[in-house]
C-alpha cells in the first residue's frame, strides 16, 4: 500500500512595515509624516486598503508570496513603539521581519537608506520603539528630507509642509521607498542596502 506523505504547507513569511507620522490632518504632507505617505503609496501599489485598528491603521499586503502587514500608528509619532510592540506580538512576526519607515534630517533630500540597527538619532519615533522593543537591532529605512532650516527652528521644520519645488523629488524617493521595500521582503536586508543605499 502506498502511503502518501503528509505535508505540512508553511506558511508565507509575515512582515512587519511599521512606517511613521502623525495622524490628524494638520500633519498631512508634511516632512515629518514621510512615513505615513511612503505606506499609502505601496498600498495604492499592492491594491490593499487602510482600516482603523488598535492603535494603528492597518493593511495587510501580498507581495510574491509574502504578507506584509502595514501599520500607521494612531499613537503619534512619540508613542509609535507601543503600536510596534504590539503588531509584532499580535501577529507573531519576529523583530528580524520588522521594518521602520522614517523620515530623516541627517539624510539630503532625495537620498533613502537601509540600515539593520543603529541609534534613535533624535528621532522620537525611534526612541520610543527601541524602548518599547528593548533593543536597537531592527531594520530600519530612514528617507531624507533635509536639514534646511534655521538654528531653533527644527520641529517646525519637521512639521512644515513640502515646498512645490521639492514635491517632484519628494515623489519619485517615495516610489525608491517602495521599491526598497519591496525588495527587503523578498531579498532581505543585505542585497537591498547594496541596491538602494
């Protein structure tokens, strides 16, 4: 008698795509929401919708096999660890399949960068995850946008709209963004730090 083996069907890898701003919509457009705007794009690209949930908007994506979970935290952008901690928890992703989306003053605009750990670099959103998770060691896409502004002037700055003349630039980095995380989820952080950063 021929005995067919059982399989056990694995289940697509799960990722976490945790992309920062504020909500409300005095923040929207602005530098400090980059975030938030990189999340609809790839949402609009992989045809997912945003629905409210506990303390995030969510989305869950396909990409080649993998599910992507999408957050925007409702938190604001000093709490977002609590959001962070927990999605990861709730859909059981490990901290390796996590991903921070956010905007950087260290970065010219234009420019994004892949990292796989590294400090909060005053970005509150980050300080709060790294409290929250208790470590610095997730991956994280930091999207320029400058530091053009005066001595003193930094959270208006962070908080002021885009100029008309920077949106083409703000909008073709957004699609880099996607694409960069597009490419995470399928060939890992390494081979996507060779190719975007």
């Amino acid at each position: 008698m021929h005995v067919r083996p059982y399989c056990i069907q694995r289940k697509p890898m799960k990722y976490l795509i945790a992309c920062l701003g504020n909500i409300g919509a005095e923040y929207e457009n602005t530098r400090h929401n980059s975030g938030f705007r990189i999340a609809d794009r790839l949402a609009k690209d992989l045809e997912a919708t945003f629905t409210t949930n506990r303390l995030a908007q969510v989305a869950e994506m396909k990409y080649r096999g993998k599910t992507l979970v999408v957050i925007k935290p409702t938190t604001y952008m000093n709490l977002s660890g609590k959001a962070v901690k927990y999605w990861l928890d709730q859909e059981k992703i490990p901290i390796e399949n996590l991903l921070v989306v956010n905007d950087d003053i260290a970065l010219p605009l234009g420019t994004i960068r892949l990292r796989k750990k590294g400090a909060d670099a005053g970005h509150n959103g980050l300080t709060d995850i790294i409290e929250k998770l208790g470590t610095n060691v997730f991956c994280r896409l930091r999207f320029g946008i400058g530091n053009d502004f005066p001595q003193g002037r930094l959270v208006d700055f962070v908080l002021g709209q885009w100029k008309p003349s920077e949106e083409p630039i703000v909008d073709e980095t957004v699609d880099k963004a996607v694409e960069a995380i597009k490419s995470f989820v399928v060939q890992g952080p390494d081979r996507t730090m060779n190719q975007f950063n």
